[in-house]
C-alpha cells in the first residue's frame, strides 16, 4: 500500500464518511454515496428554462415566470438537482453539521451532468460566490470554493477563488423574499485580489432560487470587463 493510500485507508477507519442522502456510514467503503441512496437526488430535468434552468410544468413553455419578467445579468445558469427536502436537509449538515465530504459527491456529480453546459461555455476560469469573511471562520470552509476545485479538476480549468470579495455581511438569503433578496446583496461583492478579465467565467454556488445573488456577482464581475457570465449551481428551484 503507497503512503498516501494508506493514509487515506487510515482516515476513513477513524472518521468513516457519510452518506450525503441518509447520513449514515456509507457503505461498502470506498464509495462517495451509499449505491441504494444515489437515485434519491432527483435531477433536474427537461423542459428547463431557457435561461435559468429551472424545470418548467409544459414544453411549450420557454422561460420561467421570473427570467420571463425581468432580465440577468449573467448569459445562462445551470443547476444539478432539485432542490427539494433531500437536499435542504443535506446541504444544512454539509454547511452547518460538519459534513463537507458531502462536497466531494457533489462536485463530481456537477461535473458529470453539467458536462454538455460546461463544454458549450467553454469556460476560461470557474470563480466562487465568495463568503463574508466571519461566516467563512464560522463555517471552516466556503462550499462554493469546494465545488468550484473539483469542476476545475475535471476540466483542467483553473478557479480564481478571490475573483469576488463579499466585504460587506448580509441576512442569509433563505430569509428572504425575492425582492428583499435583490435589495440585501446590492453592492454586496466587490472586485477581489485573484481578478482577470477573461472573457468567459462561470459562477459557481451551491443553490439558485431567485437568481439575485447570481445576479449581482455577474454584475460585479462584468463592470470590471469580464466578457460573458455563466452560472453553475449544485441545486435549483422550480419555475412554475
């Protein structure tokens, strides 16, 4: 057995991984996700919006309510799965509970089925929905970073971590409804350390619902001259 292997055998014997659906000790050893949870993550699936990609009700229909209303900021957004109560509760103990090996499930999975987004953007550099500074302490780690660093792996592609800074805290947005949310992140992300004006970036976070946060760090990032603003999420909201 090589070092690193067995440093890794040695770490899942004293902190065994967790199933990111059911929580328990995943089994057989080895896997990411228990192979009797993996179906429970529903996908998100056809017809989605033109623009967003959110599941919508009829195939006729080419935008959602909210993309039909008003316009983004960023060029196309996609996300992995629905967010229903599986992955609520399973993003709460990975972001909360101590659980970012959920993480490592996750980006893969971004990775595997957001493969047909990602090969048509064509994406230059992926940037990270940064965190306030204190909720970063708080939480040891930014979940959009992670997910960020295994698509980027995948593609050989690098991540600018501090593309975007949030410097200024803000009320978590599941607090909110979606014209508070827009008004609690304005001007809430400013130009970071790692900038470069590319001319195609894509957006990683963990969840889109309204889209606000998307919004304003596409802006953010387009008025310092990147080109084209996409958007990758692990979970997304229905459009109906």
């Amino acid at each position: 057995m090589r070092g690193m292997d067995a440093v890794k055998w040695a770490l899942q014997a004293i902190y065994p991984r967790r199933c990111p659906v059911c929580h328990d000790i995943v089994m057989p050893a080895g896997h990411l996700i228990c192979p009797s949870c993996k179906g429970k993550m529903r996908l998100a699936k056809e017809p989605r919006c033109k623009k967003c990609s959110k599941p919508l009700e009829k195939e006729e229909t080419e935008y959602c309510a909210d993309c039909a209303g008003r316009s983004h900021a960023f060029e196309e957004a996609a996300g992995i799965f629905l967010y229903d109560k599986i992955m609520r509760e399973s993003l709460m103990k990975c972001k909360y509970g101590g659980r970012r090996e959920y993480l490592d499930y996750y980006g893969q999975a971004m990775a595997r089925y957001g493969g047909k987004y990602l090969k048509r953007w064509r994406p230059q550099a992926f940037a990270p929905v940064p965190l306030h500074k204190a909720r970063q302490r708080r939480r040891g780690f930014n979940q959009s970073a992670v997910l960020a660093r295994e698509l980027a792996g995948s593609l050989n592609v690098p991540v600018y971590e501090h593309m975007l800074e949030k410097p200024r805290k803000t009320r978590p947005q599941k607090e909110l409804e979606a014209r508070q949310r827009r008004t609690n992140l304005k001007g809430a992300f400013i130009i970071g350390r790692d900038f470069q004006p590319f001319e195609r970036v894509v957006l990683v976070d963990d969840v889109y619902t309204t889209g606000s946060t998307a919004d304003e760090a596409a802006r953010c990032l387009k008025e310092a001259g990147v080109g084209t603003v996409y958007v990758m999420t692990l979970c997304i909201g229905n459009g109906f």
